[in-house]
C-alpha cells in the first residue's frame, strides 16, 4: 500500500506542536514495515524556504480546476516530503496567521487550494498514492474533492475543538458545487465547516486515542458534532498516538546536561540541578520539581495551575512552565513567578531544546488538561523518567495508570488530593524509584500502532463510503 500524508505542518521542518510531531514520525514507522511505502506532502510555506532543506523542483502542476502551481521535494527521515508552493497563498510569515494566536484571513481560500491540489496529484514523482490520508481540517476537503474518484482516503481528528469553519460567504473558494451547501454535506448551523465534509466523505476516520474517539460522540466532547460522529461511527477508530523512542532517549539525547537510563539513574539529578541553574529555581532533592511544556490555554488546565498556585507552594513543590499561549494566562503566570522567585519559572516560548530539559529535569510532568485528544508531552516525559500527574480524560487516561503515575478526575479538590497523593509515594524514596522506572519501561513506540493503521487502511481500500 502506497499511503499519501497530507497535512500542514511536519516535524521537523515546520512545527506548531503535536500535529507535526504525528505526521513527522507515523510514516517513518509505516516505512519500516514491508507492505506499506508513506510518504508526505504539505504546503511550502517561507518559514520553510528560510530553513536550511534543500529541496529538488519537480515539473509545475495544476488542479484539477486549472490552478497552476509549484512542486518540490526534499526529505525527513528517509521519508520523501512533497511542498506545494504557491506564493499567493504561503510565501508570507506565520503558518496560520501572522501571530501564534491569530488567523490570516483567507485561511479559508489557503487551504481549500492546498487540498485541491493535493487532490489533483494521481501521481507525484513515480509515486501513485492507494490512499491519501488527511490530518485535521486543513486537510479535511480533500475526501470532498475526490468524492467520486476511486483514491480512498482516511481523516484523522486531532483535535475537534479546529474544525475550519467558516461563513457562507467564503464557501465559493473551495469550488465546491453550491449543491453541498445543506445538511447532508458541509453547511454548518448557516456557516460550512471543513472538518464536517471530511467525517462525511472519508472513507475511514481515526482519531488520536481510544478513549477521545467514545468521548467526541458525546455532547460534552463533540464541539457541535458528535451527532454527527454518531452517525458516521460505523467508520471511527481511535488508536493512540506514539512517540519515537529514538529522539526522545534520556540514554543519547545530545540535548540534556547528563544521560542517563534505568539502569544507571544518576544523570537525572544532575538534570534537576542543571535546569533549576539555568532558570533561577532553588535546588531540592527534598522536595518534588514540577514541569509543564504546554500550550498556556485553559483547554490545557491553566486556570487549575493559577487557581492552585498558593497550595502549590504551601506543599513545599517548585514549578517549570514552558509554553504560549492566551495573554491572560501568560501574565497571571508571569505575576506568580514575580510573587513566588526561586519557586517558579515561566518561561513563553516555543523551544524544543528547553523542553527536553525540562522532560529530563522535573521530577513531576503535570497535564491538568480539560480535555486531550492524546497528548504528546506525557509520554514524552515518561519516557525520561518524570512521573505525571494528569487529568483522567481522552489520550492521557489511555497512557497513563496508577503504577506509571497519577490521575484525578473532577476539579479543584480532586487536583489537591491527587498532588496529596503523590507526595506520600515521593517520600517513600523506594516506591518512587520503582514508578519513575515503570515510566521509562513504558513503550509507546509508534511500531506498536502500525497494525492498527493497515487494518483502517485496507478498510478504507474496500470503499466503505463510495
């Protein structure tokens, strides 16, 4: 099977977050098994041509529409990657707007070029795709466009709460016949939605965890379209996301100030020392060192961390935060490292570098998440042995359990209890040991996912929608 990536964003080469990390090292492990040859394309944005790829031109295209555009190909991890260029829509700043938390106002336009041209292409360089599998709704029309066309294809939901919608007036630029503007098709409560047209006209969707897939076909976490899920479930499959075990290894990560594996473990306390230097914190071998690498929003559980903040400290913890995120949160954040120096550290950035200090350093991973697809950052951070404490919902009650760490569900109190809780097993300096080490034994290899993707690949080949 020939299984085509299209998404808008891929690790390393150009990355907001979990999306990329996905569509960066899923095709790897699909390379690695005999039967199926992954490759990926996604827009070729300026943020990209800055970088240092060298890309190869292959001959101009155009849509089945007419549009011209450009085509190049470079490489990641022996995986081939195809760039769609088109200045009009991708030569400016900024992926999805000029700023991390703002949109460009033709997003709309940007996109449904993007997916039809990656609808157009029946054969790029010799490789001539069984199945182009989709990610989220950047990529969600392009199941539409192909609607009556023999490609199979598969939508994966990272997350529901991005959806592409977009008002009534912006539909003419996705070339769509006016005849799926209605219920059936992509309107959308007098608007259309991207993502609406893809759980429509896929042929398998998958999303990130088992339990995120049950949770989305709930009003709670369906964002206005679990009926609709409801309705389609028939081609759902969650299957849990993975991490590649060998970028993310305490045992030869360049990264970090000292590596270290479960057999020797002395490398992680000279990381705590390290990072608590580095960013002011008071070094405690007493008393448990919190990080968080996280998008600052409440999605996320910020509003737990700020309301929590007082008790925090009171329980003797210190805290690490990286990330962006919602101003509001960023300055309370801020405002709580004023008032707590050498407790708290916020740091508002995107660095991968500082993230892997902080996997390696903390001694708790907290991911107090509202909600959460998967998750990335909690195996991530299991995978160097710092234990999380995450909230019981979608990814991360799939990938965490009571032997590898902890979880609560409900709000305030419970948070309290679960930090309660894990302060009794940090003192008993044995049992800690013995769970960090359960951590690292964790696999979350994406190897382990590879037959769960064939079995929805050869499900979407027998044309389950069309």
């Amino acid at each position: 099977m020939k299984i085509l990536h299209a998404a808008s964003e891929v690790y390393p080469l150009i990355s907001t977050g979990g999306l990329s990390s996905v569509v960066g090292a899923l095709p790897v492990a699909l390379n690695r098994s005999k039967d199926i040859q992954a490759s990926v394309i996604i827009p070729y944005y300026s943020d990209l041509k800055n970088n240092s790829s060298e890309v190869e031109w292959l001959s101009p295209q155009k849509t089945f529409v007419g549009e011209p555009f450009g085509l190049a190909r470079t490489e990641v991890s022996g995986v081939p990657v195809f760039l769609v260029a088109k200045d009009e829509y991708f030569h400016r700043n900024g992926i999805y707007g000029p700023e991390a938390d703002s949109s460009w106002d033709d997003n709309a336009a940007r996109f449904a070029f993007f997916s039809r041209a990656v609808a157009s292409l029946t054969a790029i360089d010799g490789f001539v795709p069984d199945i182009i599998h989709c990610h989220d709704w950047q990529t969600s029309l392009v199941p539409v466009y192909l609607r009556e066309v023999d490609t199979a294809t598969v939508l994966t939901i990272h997350n529901l709460q991005f959806q592409g919608r977009f008002p009534h007036s912006d539909f003419a630029s996705t070339m769509l016949p006016e005849t799926l503007y209605n219920i059936d098709g992509l309107e959308f409560w007098g608007d259309w939605n991207s993502m609406k047209g893809g759980v429509v006209f896929a042929d398998r969707i998958t999303t990130v965890s088992p339990t995120y897939a049950k949770e989305i076909i709930s009003p709670e976490y369906g964002c206005d379209l679990d009926g609709l899920l409801r309705e389609y479930s028939n081609k759902l499959t969650g299957i849990l996301n993975g991490i590649d075990p060998v970028l993310w290894n305490p045992a030869t990560d360049k990264k970090i100030t000292r590596n270290y594996c479960t057999g020797n473990m002395g490398g992680k306390t000279d990381c705590k020392s390290s990072l608590c230097q580095e960013l002011g914190i008071q070094p405690s071998n007493d008393a448990p060192l919190i990080g968080m690498v996280t998008r600052l929003t409440s999605q996320k559980g910020i509003d737990l961390v700020i309301e929590g903040m007082e008790m925090l400290m009171e329980m003797n913890f210190s805290l690490v935060i990286l990330g962006t995120g919602d101003l509001w949160a960023e300055r309370a954040l801020l405002k709580a490292a004023g008032n707590y120096p050498r407790r708290v550290s916020v740091t508002i950035a995107f660095d991968d570098v500082l993230a892997r200090r902080v996997f390696s350093g903390a001694d708790v991973f907290l991911m107090p998440s509202v909600f959460e697809p998967c998750g990335l950052g909690q195996m991530m951070a299991m995978r160097y042995g710092t234990v999380p404490l995450v909230r019981s919902v979608g990814g991360l009650s799939d990938s965490v359990t009571s032997s590898t760490g902890f979880l609560f569900s409900g709000g305030y109190d419970e948070f309290i209890d679960a930090l309660k809780a894990l302060l009794e097993t940090w003192e008993n300096r044995r049992r800690w040991a013995w769970q960090r080490r359960r951590c690292m034994k964790v696999d979350f290899s994406w190897d382990n996912r590879v037959n769960d993707y064939r079995e929805v690949y050869k499900q979407a080949l027998g044309g389950m929608n069309k």
